[in-house]
C-alpha cells in the first residue's frame, strides 16, 4: 500500500460500551476486506491501520480519514458489525472530494449523525501572505 494516498484510522483500544471487548481489530480486518472487495477503485488508494486512542473514547469505535491536501474526519460509534458498508461507501466519497470537505447530508447512513470532528485541510501562510492548502 505504498502508493495509497488516503488513510483510514480505527482506535484499536475502544471498548464497547459495559464490556472489555475491543473490537477495534474486528473492524481493520472487516473493513479491510469489504475495501478490497470494492475493487481498484478504492482498493488501492486507501490503507487501513490502528492507533492507540483518537480522544473519542466516548463513542467506541472511532475511526478516522484522512488524505492528502483534504479535511480529516473522525466518526464514533462504529460498530464492526453494522457500519462497514457506510465506511466503503464514504472512502468511495471521500476519494473523489478534492478537498475531501462535504456536509453531513452528503455522507452515508450512520455517518451523518455520528461525526465528531471534521478538520479542513492544513493551510500554510507563506511569506507573501498567500495562503496555500497543504
Ligand atoms: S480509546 Fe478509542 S478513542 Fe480513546
């Protein structure tokens, strides 16, 4: 996946809610596959990893997307076994957006409701005073 140019993130530390179950790797392994299913379209332009904790540990699972030059999102309230087809169907979204920004209405199914960050795309002053997107 060296050339993939977006990233999907899944906390693999969140535990479901009343339990210790971490389901965080259910859901790579899940996503993982549903992504390599949709074919070349998205197969190879998306990786797919863990990390520890994203501070959303309120609303198990979150998951992030991120991308080149595009706004970042995190999503709670994941769940390995209902919502993977929303997130292949937000990376097929997500990949043609130039700067990855849309509004809730625009996303799919639970993706709406359950977004707790979207974050624009870096933007770099330069020394002329024109502001650039990263
Ligand atoms: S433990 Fe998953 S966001 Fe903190």
């Amino acid at each position: 996946m060296g050339s993939s140019t977006h990233r999907i993130t899944i906390c693999t530390s969140c535990k479901n809610k009343g339990t210790q179950c971490q389901p965080g790797y259910e859901l790579i392994a899940k996503l993982r596959a549903a992504i390599d299913a949709a074919g070349d379209s998205i197969a190879e332009d998306f990786a797919i990893s863990g990390v520890a904790c994203m501070a959303g540990c309120d609303h198990p699972c979150t998951v992030a997307y991120h991308g080149t030059q595009k706004a970042t999102y995190l999503f709670g309230d994941i769940e390995p076994d209902e919502d993977v087809d929303d997130l292949v169907e937000f990376a097929k979204q997500y990949a043609v957006l130039g700067d990855g920004w849309c509004s809730s209405v625009d996303r799919p199914g639970k993706l709406r409701k359950h977004t707790l960050a979207r974050v624009p795309a870096m933007l770099l002053a330069t020394e002329d005073s024109k502001v650039r997107v990263a």
